[in-house]
C-alpha cells in the first residue's frame, strides 16, 4: 500500500507566544510573562508518504516520511528573546519545533510458536528507527536551543497467546541512549539562561494484557 499527499497553507494573523520580561502587576518588579504576538501571515507547504508491505507471510514493513517548510511571510516588531528592549523582523524565519524532515520505519515478523493446549501463540519481534532533522524550540537567535538532527532505535518482543486473547513483552526505546531536546524555555533577556527540557533516556519496560 502507497499513500501521498500534498499540502500548501496559507496563515492570516497568525499569533505567535513568546516569554518577555514585563512589569509585574503587582507592584513587585519585573516578572517573566507571556505575551501574544501577531505575526501577520505565515506559509506552510510540504508533502507525506506512507508505504506499507507484506514481502513474506507473517512480516509487515511500514515507512513514512514527511517534509515541510513553514516560514513567516510577514513578522515585523517581534521581540528578541536575547535583549527584551530589541525587535526583530522575522520574515523568513522558520517555526519554532518543526523539522522539515521527520521519518519512521518498522519492521516485525511474526513466528508461530507450537506448545501445548493455548499456550501456542506467536512470537513476534519489531524494530523501529525514528529521524528527525534539526530545528530550533525557541527563536533562532538563542543557538543554544537548536536541536541538532537525530536518530532513534526501538524494540519490541511479544508473545500472544491463548488465541490472541494475551500477551507478554518486552520492549526498550531510545536504545542508543541518544540526548535531545524536547522543550526550551527562553529566559535568556531576563535572566541570561535558557531552561531546557530533555526527552526520555534509553528506557525498558515490560507489559502484560488479555482482552476478556
């Protein structure tokens, strides 16, 4: 099975959420605050394919791929998340936390198990490889919260059994312990840091289920 697809967007007063230092309403000084933006227009245009095969009995292959480029068309008087006093024209700039490239492939084979009675089943190993390239969770100017492009493993083992009613397995994600941002949180003008939130290590688990 093929999938595509194609899309083109157009944004008409786009609002863009940003973290600026502003006077505390009560009396106390500067605080950290958010504040809405009107970004104008904004475009967006990419493409999707989904690719599913069965090559052998029993193994199912799946891929998706998906690019974008959303840029700002008009965004002017922006403020700079470096210096809270400097306003930036951000014609051009890309969106914050949207890599132009994502893509995922998985594959699984399942393998009859004969024992005794319902305890015969099917065991089944699956592989997984996420990519994503590089982009920035917070403006561009902050370089430090820009996460570079990245690949990531996972892994699956299930055993189902008692006519597909349970099932057992063992899985790990992220199994090169691969390092990378999941959020920022820009404080840089008012503070001189940045705060940075990171995705889960290499991680193991197991589950067990039966359907009644």
């Amino acid at each position: 099975t093929f999938n595509m697809s194609l899309f083109m967007a157009t944004y008409d007063d786009i609002q863009v959420t940003t973290q600026v230092e502003i006077e505390d309403p009560g009396g106390s000084g500067l605080t950290i605050g958010q504040v809405t933006s009107n970004a104008a227009r904004a475009g967006n245009r990419g493409a999707e394919f989904e690719v599913i095969a069965l090559p052998v009995e029993g193994m199912i292959v799946q891929a998706t791929l998906g690019l974008m480029n959303p840029r700002y068309a008009d965004f002017r008087g922006s403020t700079s998340q470096l210096d809270s006093g400097e306003n930036l024209v951000r014609d051009g700039e890309s969106f914050n936390n949207a890599p132009q490239a994502q893509s995922h492939i998985a594959i699984q084979y399942s393998l009859p198990v004969r024992l005794e009675g319902a305890m015969s089943g099917w065991l089944t190993p699956r592989l997984e490889w996420d990519y994503r390239s590089s982009f920035h969770s917070a403006f561009p100017e902050i370089r430090q919260g820009v996460q570079p492009s990245y690949n990531l493993l996972h892994a699956r083992l299930s055993y189902a059994f008692l006519d597909d009613r349970a099932q057992i397995a063992f899985w790990g994600r992220n199994l090169t312990d691969k390092v990378y941002l999941n959020y920022v949180t820009p404080v840089a003008s008012s503070f001189g840091f940045i705060v940075k939130y990171y995705d889960a290590p290499r991680t193991f688990g197991a589950e067990l289920s039966y359907s009644f």
